[in-house]
C-alpha cells in the first residue's frame, strides 16, 4: 500500500528560451552567481515539502555543468545545510556518484552528514553517466565494464566500512589497510571515524535492468528506484528484482523495498497539463537524449542498456504520458492511476514525483504543493 511520497531535484537552475526550438544546450553557459542558485532552490523546495507531509527530498550528485542543469557536486554537504532549515524531511541522495570517489571518503561524509541530521539523510550510490564527470576525477565511464567493475567494489567497501567496527580488504583496486607500519606495528584493519549511527538503508537506481545489476543489489540488501521508466519496462523490472531478491534468500511481494518514480504535470485537464510542460519536456529531452538516459519506451530503453545516444525529437511528451513515465492530467486521474498501481504492486509503499529539468522554481513548487493537496490525502498522507 502506498503510504509515502517523496519528490526529487537534480540541481538545475532558471534557464530562458527552453525547448527545441530554444537555446542549444552547449551553448548554455552562466555565471558562478547564476550556477549557485541552485542551493536557494534546494532550499526553498526542502521547506516546502517538510510542511507538506513528504517523507523525502532526494538530490542529485553531477560536477562541472556550466550548463546550469545539475548543479549539486556534494549531496550529504547540502543535506546537512537543509537540515538546519527543516524539522522531519529525508534528505535522500539520488545519487552519490561513486566512482567520483575515494569509497572511504565518502562513506566518512555520509557518516558524519547521518550523525548530524539525526539519521535524516538516506545514503544512494550510482555508477553515474556523464564522461566528463567521472573521467575528470580519473575514473572509467566509457569502458562500461570497468565502470561497473570499480563501483562495485567501491559499494563493498562502504557497506563493510558501515558495518563493521574494524575491517579489512582486499580487491583489484583497493587494498585496505595498506601494509605500512604505524605507531610500531604494521595496519591489518582499520576503523571508520565516525561511523552512522542509524541503520543504513542503501538505494541505486534500475537503469537497464541488468541482471548482473539486480544480483548485486539483491546480495548486498540495496533497495531499488525506477524513475520515469515505460509501465511495461516496469512491470517486467519490478518481478525481475523480486525474483534476484528471492535468489539471495530474501521474500518480497511485487514492488516491496522500490521506490516508482514519475515527472509530473497536474493541471484541470490532460491537454493543459501536456501544453504547460512541454518546453521543459523538451529541453530535459535535448540535454539528456544525447546522453542515452531516456526511458520512455522499450526502444529507448534498449539504448540506455547500450550507452547509446538517443534522439531528442524522438522524445515525445505525448508518448511520455501514453507509457505512464509521465503523468499528466487533473489530480483525480493522478489517484486513479497510484490506486491501479497498489493493487499491481502490493509491497510497493513508496512513490516519488518530479519534473523535467528546467521546471521553473515557482512551478515545481506550485506543483508540490497540489499534489500533496489533492493527491496524497487519497493515501492517508496528511498536508501540512
């Protein structure tokens, strides 16, 4: 039964001319003040969805957009900062990057960010997909299996640095401790300082649905996002990850331990939710086609799982609706479709909204604020 709602922002800040027609995305380039926005945003948005009653705000870990269209390098810095301003929301990292890092380092980060926030940060880890990101901080990003490779491990060496109060490893990659003597006698394991204090609850998101991909999360506990993804690729991933779950022990109704995510467009009808979103629709589609990341039908999907670029103008808004990645319409329809969706998934307890990157600050929050007013209640959710 659905019973949370969470909202995502990836960090982009108020772009002019958007659309197809618009300014091309590599043209775009701001000032260190504009790029920076993107906090007051944050910010604005953690207010407003800790009085509304969602359970939390996940962020987004990208580097060196000039662009203007994901703006947040550290997640659990910021999650910190918004605390501050918040009483009982989630800040939730969707995702950290982790070959951007040092594993270690990253896991002290979220660790002091958890002891901080009184457990108000929810830890996620990606692969990423930007190669001037990744590749920038000496990483591998267009050798897929290398990628994929060094993450993994990476993950293996947080969860043991959560885990235990000493560890050691030893992989192709890190050798932790190193052998070197220290104070007298020579390192065989090591301690995190500090280490959390809550529990840890560890989230990635299903990109192609790999099944190397959901066996490794399934060995290793981690809870899954699908995010404006077609129904049907939903559908068969949803049984897939129950199915590797059930390979590694675990028992799980259909959709138990995932959060499905949507963009978002309530307006009084179908028509007027699709004409307003559109020129953020298609500029999301002109910076992310190029990059092979959507998901809008199976076609698309097979190009994600290949690293191929896709088309913008393939990208329609009208196929987005029709493949319910995007929902758009009057709220009551937006009900309708969530009660279809409980009764599809019966473990699945957790739905998470957003918004093409572009979607101007007042609309999202305009749009957050209708949606928990008119949509939540439905689920016994109360607005603040």
């Amino acid at each position: 039964m659905i019973k949370r709602f969470s909202t995502l922002y990836v960090g982009h800040i108020e772009l002019e001319r958007c659309g197809l027609a618009g300014t091309p995305a590599d043209d775009r380039r701001y000032s260190n003040a504009r790029l920076a926005e993107t906090f007051d945003t944050a910010r604005a948005m953690a207010e407003v969805v800790d009085r509304l009653g969602y359970d939390t705000l996940w962020l987004a870990e990208h580097h060196f957009q000039h662009e203007g269209y994901e703006c947040i390098p550290n997640i659990p810095m910021l999650a910190v900062h918004l605390a501050h301003h918040t009483q009982r929301v989630k800040i939730g990292c969707a995702f950290n990057i982790v070959p951007c890092w040092n594993p270690l380092r990253l896991a002290e980060d979220y660790a002091m960010a958890d002891i901080l926030t009184k457990g108000r940060v929810v830890f996620g880890v990606g692969r990423g997909y930007h190669s001037r990101e990744v590749e920038t901080f000496g990483s591998p990003m267009l050798d897929a299996e290398a990628n994929r490779e060094l993450f993994e491990e990476q993950v293996e060496v947080m969860l043991k640095a959560f885990g235990r109060e000493s560890f050691a490893h030893a992989g192709k990659h890190y050798t932790i401790p190193p052998d070197v003597p220290y104070r007298g006698y020579r390192l065989k394991e090591i301690t995190l300082v500090p280490r959390p204090v809550h529990p840890v609850e560890v989230w990635q998101p299903i990109v192609s649905g790999s099944a190397r991909s959901l066996d490794f999360m399934a060995r290793h506990g981690i809870k899954g996002v699908i995010s404006a993804t077609a129904e049907q690729t939903v559908e068969r991933w949803v049984a897939d990850y129950r199915d590797a779950a059930a390979r590694h022990g675990r028992t799980l109704a259909l959709g138990e331990d995932l959060i499905l995510g949507f963009r978002m467009s309530l307006a009084d009808s179908v028509e007027q939710a699709i004409d307003s979103a559109r020129p953020w629709f298609e500029e999301h589609a002109k910076f992310m086609a190029p990059l092979g990341m959507l998901r809008y039908g199976e076609e698309m999907v097979s190009a994600v799982a290949a690293r191929q670029a896709q088309s913008p103008t393939a990208a329609s808004l009208e196929n987005g609706v029709r493949n319910r990645a995007w929902l758009c319409g009057p709220p009551r329809d937006v009900v309708a479709y969530l009660t279809e969706l409980e009764a599809r998934y019966p473990g699945l307890e957790h739905v998470m909204i957003a918004w093409a990157l572009s979607t101007p600050r007042a609309v999202m929050l305009e749009q957050l604020t209708r949606f928990a007013r008119e949509v939540m209640p439905a689920f016994g959710v109360k607005s603040g």
